[in-house]
C-alpha cells in the first residue's frame, strides 16, 4: 500500500501501521495523534473537521477514553485513517493536521492501570534458572503448565526518554554474613514486549483465550529496568519487589492488533498439554525481532515469535481466578531471549551474570554504568515498527 504522504526509507511508520501515541506540540494541550513516515497526524481537528462521532477523545491527553470504545470502534477508527492516507483527493484534508515528529514531545500514551509482568520465554526462564539456582532444574515444575508472572508497580511507568535514577537498596552477596545497603551495582534491562488492555472485563468472569482481540489493543516496547542484586536477596519467597518497581519504560506508539495480524505465527507446540482454560483453536504469537543498542551500539537482537505463552493465554489465566482487566492494564511478556548468544534479551544473560563480559569499543561491560543509554526497537516487518523505548541511566 502506498500514500501519497512521503515515507523516508526504513521509516518503522509506513502507511499501514498507524501507531497511536500523545504528543506534546509547544505550549499545546497534550492530545492523540498517529504517526505515519516522520509526520504526527493531529487527529482531534482532523477529526473534528470531518464530523466524525467522538472526535473529541482525540483531544484527551491519553489514550483511554479511546481505547475503552472497544474494537468496532477501533477498527472503523483505523479504517478512517487508511483511507485518508492512501486516497490522494484526501491530500488538501489532511495535509493541514501533519506536524513534523520533530516538533513534537511524545508522552505516556495511555494512563496505566494494573500492570503485570510475565516470564513467557523458556530461554529467558531457563538462563536466569541456571544463574540463580545452578544446584536445580533450570524450569521449574509449574513453568510449562502456566504462564508464571507478578503483579508490577502501574505508577511508576514512565514514558520512553525519562531517565532512570540508579535504585538504591538492601543487597547480600552469597558469602557475605549480612546485607549492606547502596546504590545497585548490577543495574540490568529486560527487553518485553507490553499488551495493552482497551476493553475492560467483568469481576468474577474470566476472559477466555478467544477473546484475547475483544479485550487488547494493541502492543508497546518495555524495558523493564532491574536491579539484579536487589532481587537476588528479596525476591524469595514472595518474588520480585523494589529489584524492579522503581521504573519501567514504555514506547510512545501504541501498535494495534489489526496492524500486526500480517505477523501473526502459529504458537509453538506445548508439551506437556496445557489445562483446558488455556488451549484455543488458532493460538498465536507475533513475528517481532528487537534489536538492543547499549550507547548506540547494538548488542542483542531477541526474536518475539518464540516465546512459548501467547498473549491470549496470559490474558485468559490472569483472569482465571475471576479478577479483571480494566482500561490501561499493561501486561508485559517478560524478557524475551532466543537460542543464540546475541539473542539474550538482558545483560545478566549477555554476560553471564558478569562472568563473561561483552567488549563494546574495546572495553569489558557486564551491568548498566552511570551515563549508559539502552535504546530498544522491534520490527514486525518493513513499514512495520514498534519506533523505540529509550532511557539514560544517572547516578543515585
Ligand atoms: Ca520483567
């Protein structure tokens, strides 16, 4: 499909995507807008001046009312915008409502509600097995009959580009006979892929795995920043607490579902066969690879497609139990990490918990540095991005 907007080669925003963020354009209220090439589309005049129904939620300074409408409305909103962008007459209509990226501050797209975090990849569960428990199984027993996760901390997400104030707290070294207290010294990242929960669900109703599309949005990168010597001496037995709520970055465009279904894959084989809850007639997973750059150098590529939990059933065994989903949930992947070395999604695993350290310019690097910049993209094919979640690491 082509638009009669100018594209730029490798744009991640080509005319099919359509991502969702907010943006801030000088002293201007914060409103909705989509991104396509270099350009933000300003929806709420555009959408004013073609007299479409709920054209003011485009002015609100997030996402939600938005995303509450459900997928009728999402889907028609996406087809409105399709047309607009490849039907050259719309050229004079829209044309006035394009601000360059340039000119503008994305926010936080969506105000966050619940968040819950993951551990949906068997590679990522298997590497952090063998590191924190080397006596064990890597996978422990319930791993491949649930998708295992925690609730996170909602408030304390941050848009892509806030910096990441190094977290101070308890930490004890194996050997030592008492925990001290300090900044962390083994500041990590987790590269995730988040799901964004439009439609809210009914308390004491689960959601079943075929109605994952009725309930989510769409998708945003995260980086979820982690204090590995934080975690190793808290996390048992309740699981993880201050090692990870002090921040988590999110993407400022909202990838929606209708624009990925070109990346849809089959999930892989689940062996053992899970509870019934969990099966569904066309499970599937996304074709997503993420590349990672430490200082603009790239370390890491992990592939998405892999990842043995779809996102219906971490959907349908949240809300198992009867709890719900509402509006803004994130619910994130957990670290995303293939096969191969230079597909491990955290630097705990990139250099084996600092054992073997990767050379970047010529010099060792295991955990995060004061002044460190890790920069996050993802690819679900050409034209077909998720842009970037960034952030600077200052000291504590
Ligand atoms: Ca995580």
């Amino acid at each position: 499909m082509t638009s009669w907007i100018e594209i730029p080669d490798g744009s991640p925003f080509g005319p099919e995507n359509l991502p969702l963020g907010v943006f801030r354009h000088g002293d201007e209220e914060p409103r909705v807008g989509a991104a396509i090439g270099d350009q933000v589309i300003d929806l709420a005049p555009l959408a004013s001046a073609q007299m479409l129904d709920g054209a003011q939620l485009f002015a609100e300074p997030t996402l939600n009312a938005f995303l509450a409408l459900g997928r009728p409305a999402w889907r028609a909103t996406r087809n409105w915008l399709l047309d607009l962008v490849r039907t050259a007459g719309d050229r004079d209509t829209v044309e006035p409502h394009l601000i360059p990226q340039s000119a503008v501050t994305m926010q936080l797209p969506f105000a966050v509600a619940d968040y819950v975090d993951f551990y949906a990849s068997e590679q990522h569960a298997s590497n952090l097995g063998r590191l924190f428990r080397p006596d064990s199984e890597p996978l422990l027993p319930n791993w491949k009959h649930l998708p295992v996760g925690y609730h996170g901390r909602a408030g304390t997400i941050v848009a892509s580009g806030t910096e990441i104030v190094r977290p101070s707290g308890q930490r004890k070294a194996p050997d030592a006979g008492a925990p001290t207290f300090g900044p962390s010294q083994r500041l990590d990242i987790e590269v995730e892929l988040g799901y964004v929960v439009g439609t809210p669900s009914t308390l004491g109703k689960p959601v079943s795995v075929e109605d994952f599309e009725e309930h989510v949005y769409g998708v945003v990168l995260v980086n979820d920043w982690s204090a590995r010597d934080l975690q190793a001496w808290e996390y048992v037995p309740l699981g993880p607490f201050l090692g990870k709520s002090f921040a988590t970055s999110i993407s400022p465009w909202v990838v929606s579902l209708d624009a990925l279904t070109a990346s849809a894959v089959p999930l892989g084989v689940q062996d053992p066969p899970v509870l019934p809850y969990l099966r569904g007639s066309h499970l599937t997973n996304y074709d997503i690879t993420f590349e990672v750059r430490l200082n603009g150098h790239l370390v890491s590529s992990p592939p998405y497609r892999d990842v043995y939990w779809s996102p219906a059933q971490m959907l349908a065994h949240m809300t198992v139990n009867g709890a719900t989903v509402r509006t803004g949930d994130l619910y994130a992947s957990g670290t995303v990490s293939g096969a191969a070395k230079d597909q491990r999604g955290s630097f705990i695993e990139l250099s084996w918990a600092g054992r073997d350290p990767l050379m970047i310019d010529g010099k060792p690097r295991t955990f995060l540095e004061d002044g460190d910049e890790v920069t996050i993209t993802a690819w679900a094919g050409p034209g077909l991005g998720l842009g970037e979640v960034t952030g600077r690491i200052t000291p504590a």
